[in-house]
C-alpha cells in the first residue's frame, strides 16, 4: 500500500530544519547527488539583477529553513516577507536574521551570488537582514495562505520548491497557485523554482512526498489561474542511480506574470 502524502502535519513533526540546510545549502552546488543549487542561484540572479522586476513588496511564500531564493532580490524590494508552515524553519531563518551564535552559515552561498553580481558579500548579508521585514507562518493549501492575516497586494511573489511538497494532488495544487495569484497586485510577476517528476526527497533518512509534475501540466494550471509564463528555464536531473536523496527527473525555474 502507498504511503500517505506528508502534508504540512508531517513537517511539524518530522522536518529537520538545520539537517535540511547542512545537507541541500552548505556550498553553492547544493547537495553532492544534485548539484542544482548553483542552477537556481544562477537563475534568481539573473531574473532579478537585470532591475526589470521591483518594488515594494515581495513575498516568499514556503521559505523552508532558507533565504536562498531572496539573496538577489533583496536589492529591488524594500520590503521582504518570508514565511513557512513549520515553526523550526520559521526559527531556522529568525536566528540567521538576528546573527544568533550557532545560526546557520549561509556565506558560501552568499559568496556565490556576490560574485555573479559583483557585489560585496557584506553588502548581500547585510540588505537581506534589512529588507525582510517579516517572517510568517503560511499554508499554500489556504485560499488565504497568511489567514488570519490579509496580506497587502505585492510586487512580486517567489516560491522555491514548495508546492510540489505541499500539495498532494494538481486539484491542490492549481488552488495553491491561485492563491499565490491573490497575493499579487495586475501584472505583478511570480518566480518559482521547481522540481519535475519527482515522487519523493530525503532529508538524512526520512522521506517525503512530492507531487509528480509535468511542464505541461504547470503552465495550463497557471494559465488557469490567471497568468502569463514569460520564460522557463530547465535543467535535467542526474541518472536515477546516482541520486540517493530524490527521484527528481528535472529542475525548472520559470517567470510569469498576473494578467488581470
């Protein structure tokens, strides 16, 4: 019998925040069976260096543990919310935040994204810590993710491998991107990050559920829901022997923006 898919419940309980970053985050490749990170880093900074997309608010929706998918556009949004549904990722990013003793070491990756955009890290670190107002508690399955709390519409919203984990079926899962579409003010532009055909992921040794998603099935689902895909870029994942932490066949990042 197929195991249940782990829901948000499972990730209060079982995710290991810290393990998740040591394992996926402590080096720009990302993890050594993946070596995707520099691919998606690559991405966000170019989507987001060119100056075409700003403003006032932008939104992460699904953090994780981690600010990787905001350390290029930090630079462009004066004000910057993160959010996550498990309370050890939303612990995770606030000690990095306030430079507690022990708090994740993010400098590697730091490094990186500096060097592609030739700034100084110090500067990178330091407008992250400045420009993310608020961290969040969230759930992509809400029509309202921050319910109780209505969000002002923003800029821009970011999601980097969320939905997949969080949503058990394309009927969630084109809701959830629905309310990622609410958040948004006409013509405000979504990026995402996301995984292709992947069953499952590893966190040391326990296992999580992921939607498996096509190309196809994702840009009729956000035509769906209201938006315009501008660019897709993707990346094939390694042979399935040589992965013992996922299943994915393909990375994707893709731009779209709200049409209404």
């Amino acid at each position: 019998m197929e195991a249940s898919f782990t829901e948000g419940e499972f990730y209060q309980d079982h995710f290991d925040s810290r393990a998740f970053n040591q394992s996926f985050f402590s080096r720009p490749e990302g993890h050594p069976d993946e070596n995707f990170l520099t691919f998606v880093l690559q991405c966000f900074s170019k989507t987001f260096s060119a100056g075409k997309y700003g403003g006032q608010r932008l939104i992460d929706v699904g953090s994780g543990p981690s600010i990787h998918s905001v350390l290029s556009a930090c630079e462009h949004f004066q004000e910057i919310t993160l959010s996550d549904y498990t309370d050890r990722n939303l612990e995770e990013i606030q000690k990095w935040l306030r430079n507690e003793e022990g708090c994740f070491d993010w400098k590697p990756v730091i490094q990186y994204v500096s060097k592609l955009e030739k700034k100084s890290p110090s500067e990178v670190e330091a407008n992250v810590r400045q420009r993310v107002k608020r961290v969040l508690k969230c759930d992509v399955r809400l029509e309202n993710p921050f319910h109780p709390e209505t969000m002002k519409p923003a800029d821009c919203v970011v999601t980097s491998l969320c939905l997949e984990a969080a949503c058990k079926d394309m009927l969630s899962y084109k809701k959830a991107l629905a309310s990622l579409a609410s958040l948004l003010r006409p013509s405000g532009v979504l990026v995402m990050v996301g995984v292709l055909g992947e069953s499952f992921y590893r966190v040391n040794q326990t296992r999580f559920s992921c939607l498996r998603l096509t190309m196809q099935s994702i840009k009729a689902c956000l035509e769906d829901v209201g938006f315009a895909v501008q660019e897709i870029n993707t990346l094939p994942g390694p042979k399935p022997k040589e992965n013992a932490v996922s299943d994915y066949e393909a990375i994707f990042h893709l731009v779209a923006l709200k049409t209404d």
